[in-house]
C-alpha cells in the first residue's frame, strides 16, 4: 500500500512538473512572439526600401544620362526636328496622312442633309456630335 502512494505521488510530482514547464514554454513564447515579429517585419520593410533605393538610383542615373544629351546642341536640334516637326530656313517639309480626303469632303455628309441652314449653330453643333457617335 505505500507502494502505491509513492506512485501516486511521483506521478502527481512528474505531471505538475509537466505542466509546470509547459507553463514556462507558454509564457516564453507570448514574451518573445510580439518582439520576434517585429523583428521580421521590420526586416521585409528594410529589404523593400533596399530595393526601391536600388530602382530609384537607376532612374537617376537614367535621368543624368539624358540631362548630358540634352546639353548637346545637335542632340536639341534633332529632337526639335522630330517631336516639333520645326524646319531650318530653306527645307522644305512634308506631311504624309494616311487615306485620301477626297472621298469625304466631295460628298455631303447625313448630317448636313438633314439640317437646314435656318437652324441655330448650337442645333448643327448637337446635330453633328450625335452623329459622329453614332459611327
């Protein structure tokens, strides 16, 4: 019979010794989870800004790269040439449009056969936006 309470005993010792430790681990872990977290959010957000400061440093360089070319008179001639259509004294420049308007300035339009001329311009004006939505 003391045999049998000895058991119990120890038993009882071991699993409150058990619980115990499981008591420490659970309070361990809400100690160190919050400041653990942080730690690799912290991380991520250090390695985005990395990245991004890598991106924008490229831009930069882009952007000083570009400001050279701009410095360089031929460099703006040319551009003015080609985004402005200007011409130097003496050329002769061409406009090449795709189609012929012929077709569409020979033939009256729908809209300009169903108004008269008596009506107001703001009536032709509502008259004519309404059919090129329409087409």
């Amino acid at each position: 019979m003391a045999r049998r309470r000895q058991l119990r005993f120890t038993r009882r010792r071991t699993s409150s010794r058990t619980l115990a430790l499981f008591a420490v681990f659970f309070f361990l872990t809400l100690t160190l989870a919050p400041p653990i977290k942080h730690y690799f959010t912290q991380r991520a957000q250090i390695s985005a800004l990395n990245s991004q400061l890598n991106s924008d440093n490229k831009a930069l360089e882009a952007a000083r790269k570009e400001l050279l070319l701009w410095q360089d008179p031929e460099y703006v001639k040319s551009q003015a040439r080609e985004r402005l259509h200007f011409v130097l004294p003496g050329e002769r420049q061409y406009i090449v449009t795709e189609g012929s308007t012929s077709a569409t300035t020979t033939s009256p339009t729908k809209v300009a056969n169903s108004l008269t001329d008596g009506q107001p311009w703001y009536t032709r004006l509502i008259a004519s936006i309404s059919e090129a939505g329409d087409k």
